[in-house]
C-alpha cells in the first residue's frame, strides 16, 4: 500500500523534496481507499495525488487522465502502476495490465518511461505493509515504447511494452536472487 511513498523516498531525500519540490513524483492512489476524510485528502493534495475511483463513471476516469496528460505535458515526473492493482501473489502480473498507461503515450508519442521494479528482500507474497527491517532493492531500464497500432490496439500494444520490460525486471531480480 505504500509503494509510491517508498518509491519517493528512493529517488531524492525528504530534504531534496523540501527544496526541490518540482522533483516529487505526481501519482494515482484509489480514491476509495485514500480520500475518505479530510486530513488524507490534504496529505493527498500535498503529496500529488490525482485520486481515481476505479469503479468511476468514463467520464471520471476522462477527467483523471485529462489531469495526468496535462501534467505530463508541463514536464512533472509521474509514477503510474501499469497493472492497475495490487498484486495478490505478491508478484507482477502482465495479465492484469490496464491500457491506461498504453492511453497516455498515445497522447504524448515522444515520452520515456523509467520501468522500476521495487523488492523488498523479506517480501514472499501479498502484503499490506513491509515487514520491519526490509530493505528494498530497486532496478529500472529507460523505454520508449512505440506503435505502428491505432486506437485500442495501440494502447495495448504500449502498456504490453512496459509490462514486459516490468517482468523482465522481476525475472532478472529472481534470477539474481537464488
């Protein structure tokens, strides 16, 4: 549940962040399981959240990537999980991939997209906090996804992309590992 925050923490120091607050990560947490009473939507607002309701009408989740596109637009870094949810295997799932990340390279055709796979050296399955004393191990690759596809099948055809470098990561973490 705290990946994003962690993820933060490994990319710049709190102080980095307090001097350079342009460099924190914009993100999408759960509406429904972050926004439900004041002080989290303030933590949420601070922090860069762009809440989403997952179950939302089309025309919320329009509005939600409206708000990604723009901000990827001005030049904001921004952290979006490919696969829409939290892993019940603890592992990642290509299958599970959602084409909202395949929509937003659509919309801007010359982005990169820094695939980061994140470990914690105690994590064996599905959980919702890590256990005390993880460390986590970090590994990344730059892509830039393209498409000759068109509409839905682009999408797809971009999110596969990043989802496959992601499981190429997880591989090479597990690989490493034994």
């Amino acid at each position: 549940m705290i990946d994003s925050i962690v993820l933060q923490w490994s990319f710049g120091s709190f102080f980095h962040y307090l001097w350079r607050y342009s460099d924190f990560i914009w993100n999408v947490p759960a509406k429904e399981i972050f926004a439900n009473n004041w002080y989290l939507k303030l933590f949420m607002y601070l922090s860069k959240c762009i809440p989403i309701d997952r179950w939302g009408a089309k025309e919320h989740h329009e509005e939600v990537m409206a708000k990604i596109e723009y901000v990827l637009k001005m030049g904001d870094p921004f952290l979006v999980f490919p696969e829409g949810g939290r892993s019940r295997t603890g592992r990642f799932n290509a299958e599970q991939l959602t084409y909202g990340v395949g929509r937003i390279m659509m919309a801007l055709p010359n982005a990169k997209v820094l695939c980061v796979y994140m470990r914690s050296h105690l994590q064996e399955s599905h959980s919702d906090l890590p256990e005390k004393s993880s460390c986590f191990q970090l590994s990344y690759e730059l892509i830039h996804p393209t498409t000759n596809q068109k509409g839905l099948r682009a999408e797809r055809d971009l999110a596969v992309q990043i989802g496959n470098q992601l499981t190429e990561l997880e591989n090479s973490y597990f690989k490493n590992k034994n």
